[in-house]
C-alpha cells in the first residue's frame, strides 16, 4: 500500500463511524438488523486495461440505523486480462456508515478484503490485499427489501510474484443488487 494512501485510510477509518455516532440522535429502533441480497458487479482495472463483470453475494448486519458492518464476496468468470486467464474472487469485510430514512440511505464505506485471481498452474495462482473505498445508495420500496447502488475505488496492492512486478492499482467498481431485510 503506498504511504500516500495510509493516512487517508486510517481517516476514514476514524471519521466515518464518529459521523455515524453524531447523526444517531435521529436513530429509529425499527430499522432490521439483517441485510442479505445478491449483486451484480463491474469493476474497471485501470493499469491493466480490463473491464470485468461478476456475480456474488452480501450480508450486512446494521447495529443501528446508521453503522453496519457487511461482508461480499463476488465471482468473476471471465479472463482479467494477463492476470487471470480463468477466473477471480473477491472478498470484501468492513464498515458502512451515514444516514437512513424509511425510503432512502446515504452511506460511506470502507472494506478491506482480498482479490483472488485463479490461473491454470497452481503456481501462477495469486491473491492479493484489496480495499474498498466509496458510497453507498440504498432504497427501500418495502420494509423488508433494499435496492442497492455502490460505487468505489477499489484498490488492490499487486505484491511481487512470476508474472506481476509489485505496484498499487486503484479501480473502478460499480455494483448493484437486491436484498432482503430482517
């Protein structure tokens, strides 16, 4: 991760939950404690020139109306350019907090997780540490049901293997999905 990018993590990380914390005092009780919803996702690796789109799934657990801690992992089928020629996952874990009404949310997020990219030789196949910085837009067209929107930057710390010489990426990634509430 490059030392830029550190404080800026660690920011967010501290300034993200104290809004939470100063925006509760509008806190209902009735928001549900359980989000799961599948997604679709596109992300846009930008050094290597790829655009790639996945499946997958996410569970969110809201502790109030407005700070959640959410897990995904996504699967991407196609060829990721000359990282992957078979497949990659991604899996993401971290905290969502903003502000939530009866219809709508507003959310930041920061997710730290991994990105797996499959190769045909065992040897080849790699993982590498990822973090997930963005926004969040959710609807509520029915109590127990949210429509989701995400968008971030995607940041994914190449380490050295035999392929791949050691660099940050920073990406685009756009998803959309359909969950239930409980």
């Amino acid at each position: 991760m490059s030392k830029r990018l550190f404080p800026i993590l660690v920011a967010a990380t501290v300034l993200l939950p104290l809004a939470a914390v100063l925006a509760q005092a509008q806190s209902r009780t009735d928001t549900p404690k359980i989000d799961v919803g599948a997604q679709f996702v596109v992300t846009r690796l930008r050094d290597l020139d790829d655009t790639n789109a996945g499946v997958g799934g996410r569970i969110t657990y809201n502790f109030t109306e407005n700070i959640a801690v959410e897990g995904e992992l996504t699967f991407f089928p196609k060829d990721m350019g000359s990282l992957a020629t078979t497949s990659s996952y991604q899996g993401l874990f971290g905290v969502k907090t903003g502000w939530r009404s009866e219809k709508a949310g507003i959310f930041g997020k920061i997710r730290p997780g991994f990105m797996r990219f499959d190769r045909p030789s065992p040897a080849l196949t790699s993982t590498q540490l990822a973090v997930d910085i963005g926004g969040v837009v959710e609807l509520y067209p029915f109590r127990r049901s949210v429509v989701r929107f995400d968008i971030g930057d995607t940041i994914i710390n190449f380490g050295p293997d035999l392929v791949t010489p050691s660099f940050t990426s920073h990406n685009l990634q756009f998803g959309v999905g359909y969950g239930f509430r409980f």
